[in-house]
C-alpha cells in the first residue's frame, strides 16, 4: 500500500478553508441559539468541568462511555485556562477535532487512492467530512467526533504499515467508545490480510471467499517465517484487545454507569437498516454502480434469483424473531429515528416484510461497489465487525452506523466519477442545510416539560 505523500494540492486546501470557515459559521450560530447543554450534553458538558476543575473523583453514573473526550478537551483548557470550560469551548474543542478529521480523510483517501486526481481527492475529501450524521455531530459535544477521528488515524497508520502507532492510537479510542475494539480487530485483520497478499501473492479481489479461503488455509499449515512476522505484526492489536479484556473483567461488563438501557439483545434486523442506510445515504455514489437495474437483471439468472430468494426468506424470519422496539426509540420524538419508526415500521406490520427487497438489493450493490477493490475476506470481515457492533444494540440510532459508514464509503471512492462524488457532496450539503436549519430555528416544547426548548437532531 502507497504511503501517504504530504503535498498538499492547492485545490485541496482551498477546500479546507472553505469547509471549516463555513463549520465554524454553524458553530457559532448553534452557540448563539442553544447556549445550554442540550441532549447528552447535559452529561458530558458538566463532566468535562468537573475534569477540568481537577475532579476526577467525581463521575456521573448515567455515563456509559469512558472519559476520554473530558480528557482531550482539558489539554486546550489546562493551556489557557480550567475556567474556560463553558459549553461554547467545550464545542469548540470537539469541532477543532472535526478539522484533524479533514486532514485523516485526506490521508486516507490519498493511501487508498494513490493515482487519483487532485479535484477528484479534493471533492472525495469534501464529502465524506459532510456526510450529515458526524457533521451535526461536529458541532455539539458528543462522542462521535473523537471516536471516529481515531480509528480513522489508527487505519490510516496501519496502512503506513505503523502498527505499533496504530495500536496505540486504537487503545486510545477505546477511552471514546468501548465498540471501537472491534473496528481495531478489523484493522489488525485488513493489515495481516494486506501482509498475506504481499508475502504470499494470493487472495486476490477477483477470488472466491471459498477459494481465498483454501488458500490462507494452505499457506497457514507451512508455518513458514512469513507467519511468524504477521503474528508480530498483530501484537500490538492483539494488546489492545488484551487490555479491552482487562477493562471488561474489572468493570464486570463492557457499560459503565447506567447499564439499565443499555443491555445487550440480539438484534440482527440492525443490519438490514444499516445496508439501506449506506445505499440511501451514497445513493449518487452508489446507484451508477449498483443500480437497481443491474440488481434486477442479476435476479434473472436462476442461481442468483435462488440466492436472493434464499437470503429474502432467513431475512424475514430474523425481522419476525429479532425485531427490537426499544422504549426510547418510541418515546423520544427528538430524534429522526422515532418518525422513521413511527411513519414507517409502526405503519402497518407488512411493511416490515415488504421492505425485504430493499435490504436484499442494499446488501447486493454494497458488495458489488467494494467488490472491484478489496477482497471477498476483506469484506466478510467489515461484515461480521459490522454486526457485532450493531447487532447487540437495541436501539435504533443513526450515529451507531457512522464508522461502518466509513469504512464502506472510503473503498468505493475509486470507482465513482468525481461528477457523481460532487452530486454526493450536494446532496449532503442539502441534508445538513435542512437538519441544522430545524434543529436552530424550529424548537418546540413538551406537556411535561412547559418552557424547555426541545430541538430536533440526528
């Protein structure tokens, strides 16, 4: 893999500029209009203070994520000032996180993509950092922002082949999000799989997954020396995940704080609702590709058709066992989760089952827009992280599908013209203009809660 070259292209940083001064323009307008805590912030904004006052002794159980976002913003605050630990700065701090986001984007794109060119990498770069759930997220203080910052630059070092760094930097995300072990697995995998290609010249991306199977498979059983240094090379994601082990027999779980609603159901559905999520969120990147044209067509062919129809059915029976209607899916109407839900799964009981070709489409243009990249192990694997991040959550929450999102979007990026990644761009941009828009300008008050504003968000 190509190691990332710092010359940075003109057309690209005048993008950049372009970007964060218009980000910075919503911060300063989500600032002036929601002043106070708002969500989940009035958990994180008064824990942060009680850091950056030197309280560490003081936790709020209703937490379940580690402190590690308190621990980034008091870096700024301990150099300027503890007091300056307002909610405005502590925004502040995690949008500056969204513009070192930009420039991991750009490593990666650049890592991925060495022959692309300037405007294409330029226009990539634009919209993924727009893409809408992590960019309203970029300005309030939220998690989000520092979790998928580092295990983007955890992936981009281990491209760099800098494990030990990628490592480092992927035991530092899990003190952001406790899932983030499993997207540092996948990245020890990517990274021995890449290390087999190179060694061992198999598993191509035109194999089968039974045939780059029977090939690791063979060239495992010769424990040769090349094995020997894809073990060392794992070691230090291997750590991470011995230290993650550690955290879970201490804590006994993996949640801290309030465990209540956060308990782990099988909840398999989760990622149906994620391959229509990718497909609808990237449909200007992904229809010329995979249209639903091409999926038609492919169903003609008896094989396929027997396939689909095989994957249809154990999707219905996993929507009829493991649907999950958690409590605050239906009583929160802040969210955008709660109108999908109520406006669409709650309309009728069918339309659950009616939706199963969508899902089987979305998972068939998904493969097919990575399939020309990467290679079928590749791809079971982002599968099977993808669900054993989503499939035990219980909740319905956009911000969950964000990292898988990334991974998806970032390997089809060179299949796409830039013509279809600048509609991409737009299409987020109209997307953002609309939910931040609302969120500021259109608040509304709840019977029980009479002059509290409520706002609408991701």
């Amino acid at each position: 893999m190509a190691q990332c070259q710092w010359s940075v292209p003109l057309g690209v940083l005048t993008v950049f500029v372009a970007y964060a001064s218009m980000s910075y323009g919503v911060l300063q307008r989500v600032n002036t209009e929601v002043p106070l805590p708002y969500m989940d912030e009035v958990f994180h904004i008064p824990q942060a203070q009680h850091y950056c006052r030197g309280q560490f002794d003081v936790w709020d159980p209703k937490l379940t994520t580690p402190p590690g976002l308190y621990l980034i913003s008091m870096v700024p605050a301990y150099i300027l000032s503890p007091n300056l630990c307002s909610a405005e700065f502590l925004r502040t701090t995690n949008w500056a996180l969204s513009l070192l986001l930009f420039w991991t984007i750009y490593s990666l794109i650049k890592q991925l993509r060495p022959g692309q060119s300037a405007t294409a990498t330029a226009v990539t770069v634009l919209s993924l950092s727009l893409f809408p759930v992590s960019f309203f997220l970029h300005h309030i203080y939220y998690t989000d922002t520092a979790s998928l910052l580092l295990v983007l630059i955890s992936y981009s070092l281990s491209l760099s082949h800098r494990h030990l760094a990628a490592g480092i930097v992927g035991f530092l995300s899990l003190w952001l999000r406790q899932t983030n072990v499993i997207w540092i697995a996948f990245i020890g995998a990517s990274a021995a799989l890449r290390q087999i290609q190179q060694r061992a010249h198999i598993v191509r991306p035109s194999d089968s997954l039974l045939t780059s199977i029977t090939q690791i498979c063979k060239w495992a059983v010769r424990f040769d020396r090349d094995l020997l240094e894809i073990a060392l090379l794992l070691t230090p994601y291997a750590l991470v995940a011995v230290c993650f082990a550690l955290f879970v027999h201490v804590n006994k779980g993996i949640v801290l704080g309030d465990r209540s609603n956060h308990e782990a159901v099988l909840h398999i559905p989760q990622i149906f609702y994620f391959f229509s999520y990718v497909v609808g969120a990237s449909a200007p990147t992904i229809l010329p590709l995979a249209s639903p044209k091409w999926f038609v067509r492919q169903c003609t062919a008896k094989r396929n058709l027997m396939l689909a129809l095989c994957l249809g059915i154990a999707m219905a029976i996993c929507i009829q066992r493991y649907t999950v209607e958690h409590p605050f899916l239906l009583s929160d109407n802040r969210h955008y989760p709660f109108y999908v839900w109520k406006n669409i799964f709650r309309r009728h009981w069918i339309i659950r089952y009616a939706l199963i070709p969508l899902y089987v489409y979305a998972a068939a243009a998904i493969n097919r827009c990575l399939c020309k990249d990467t290679t079928s192990i590749w791809r079971l694997a982002l599968a099977l992280c993808t669900a054993a991040v989503l499939i035990p959550s219980p909740l319905l929450e956009f911000r969950y599908f964000t990292v898988p999102y990334f991974f998806v979007r970032l390997h089809i990026s060179s299949r796409s013209t830039t013509r279809a990644v600048l509609l991409e761009a737009l299409w987020f941009s109209a997307i953002n203009a609309i939910t931040i828009w609302v969120f500021i300008n259109r608040p509304f008050t709840w019977i029980s809660e009479p002059g509290q504003l409520q706002r609408f968000m991701w």
